[in-house]
C-alpha cells in the first residue's frame, strides 16, 4: 500500500504544485463546503489509481484543493467505510496520502445520530473523544506508513487547542455549540434502541459510523486533529421516528450555514 500511496501523492503534487496544510474530510451532505474554496481544483479518486471509491450517497468522491485567506487547504468529498466492505487500513488510506502531501491539521466531520437527549437534530457538536465499537484499528499489523511509536496514546486524539478555538468561533458567533464524545459502530444497519441505550451507560454523546478509524491513523501520523458532527436524527429509541440516509442528508442541508461558518472561522485562526 505504501507504493500506491506514494505513486497517489507523486500525481497529486504534480497536479497542484503546493503542500496543503489544513486538510477537511467532509461528511455525508457536507460536501458542499469545499464550494468556499477559493482557486479550486478538483480531482477525482477514480482518476488516482489504487484509490478507493465512494460508493455512498452524498459522497462526491474527490479531492478539491484551494485556499481559505490565503491558506493551502484541500477538502475529501467523500470518504471510505468499513461497511463498504473496505478494511480498516483502506479506510485510512487517504490520512497518508494528506500527511505525505504536507498536510499539519485534520479536520473530521460527519453526520451523526443524536444519543444524548439534550442534543437536537441540527446541533453542532465538537468532538472531545471517541469510542471505538467497530473492532477495527488500522494500526494492527503495523501503521500503513510507521510513524512514530507502535502503541499510540490517545489520551488527546482531539487537540485540546483546536477544541478551545471551536468553542470560541461559537460564543463569538453564537453557534451555540455542543461539546462531546463520538463512538463508531460499523453499519450499514442504523443502530437498535438497546444499542443506544448501552452507547448511552459508555458515556457517548452522538453516534456514527465513520471517522474514529480515520483519527486513530491521523494521530498515528502526526497530524492535529479536530472534530465536528452534525446531529444529522435523534439516534434510535430516542425518538419515536423512523431515520433515513434521505433525512440525513436533509437535516446537514439545512445545517450548512452554521457548519461552513465554523469550519471557514477555524481555518482563519490557524494563521
């Protein structure tokens, strides 16, 4: 895999002719965002050979470089899963593509499902940890690219700077932020009430089922991290409603404004 990544990075430096240094991965109907680019260019996975492919609605499936006031920036249209059938080092394949590229700070977003009741479906959530339930870790075996030590402490996966700059930009622009812990399941399948119920006793706020196998490569590597969720549906036995990936992708439509101030503000404070 080292060599498909290497040969990914060599295409795309060519392509762009600068390192990025901030990179957002974009959750389901977030994709968006990356229209706020300025000097845009798009590329996509399946122009990279040995790239995966998104295989998920509202996964455009590419990299759009650009800048935000002047800082090199590139965003992930598109994400891979392990209920896609790609496994844990597939999934964090692209973090070693960003880190070989120059990236320094990682931005993980995504859309997720309410647990704690005091969360409302819109609500911005700024990841504060996570909780593995997906018995993956792309570390086993050895990292993709051996950066650093083999035992990795997660103590601090989310910078604790990066998480006093969110809340600030929310005060400062009244976002009215939330401050969490994300756990992963696997999917496809939404979660069961009982799961949420014991999600609930392990101390986790919001449900999803990407991004902690992402961050466990990222800290791996290197790269600061920060995290936001976008409680896309209050999770399962919450409420007394059905969830859909339709209604999803329509609650982060309707969150797109709040989102994009954040994510735009954040980028501005790393100058």
């Amino acid at each position: 895999m080292q060599q498909v990544i290497h040969h990914i990075v060599n295409k795309l430096k060519q392509q762009i002719g600068y390192a990025p240094k901030v990179a957002i991965i974009l959750g389901s109907g977030l994709g968006s965002f990356a229209t706020h680019l300025e000097q845009k260019q798009e590329i996509a996975y399946e122009t990279l050979k040995g790239m995966p492919k998104s295989t998920v609605a509202g996964h455009s499936g590419k990299f759009v470089f650009g800048k935000i006031s002047g800082i090199p920036v590139v965003c992930m249209q598109g994400r891979f899963h392990l209920y896609e059938g790609y496994t844990a080092k597939q999934v964090s394949m692209p973090i070693y593509i960003l880190k070989e590229l120059g990236v320094e700070t990682l931005v993980v977003t995504n859309a997720s499902g309410g647990i704690n009741e005091s969360y409302n479906a819109g609500d911005l959530m700024v990841i504060n940890d996570h909780i593995n339930f997906t018995k993956e870790n792309p570390l086993i075996g050895g990292a993709t690219i051996p950066y650093g030590v083999r035992f990795v402490d997660m103590g601090s996966a989310y910078d604790k700077n990066y998480i006093e700059i969110l809340n600030k930009i929310g005060k400062e622009h009244n976002l009215q932020l939330k401050n969490g812990t994300y756990i992963q399941f696997m999917g496809p399948s939404y979660e069961t009430p009982a799961e949420i119920k014991m999600a609930r006793v392990f101390g986790a706020d919001a449900v999803g089922m990407s991004t902690v196998v992402e961050v466990i490569a990222a800290v791996q590597a290197g790269l600061k991290v920060a995290g936001v969720s976008v409680i896309a549906n209050m999770a399962s036995g919450v409420l007394d409603e059905t969830v859909t990936h339709e209604k999803v992708l329509q609650t982060m439509k309707n969150s797109e404004q709040k989102f994009t101030k954040l994510l735009l503000e954040f980028v501005k404070s790393l100058t």
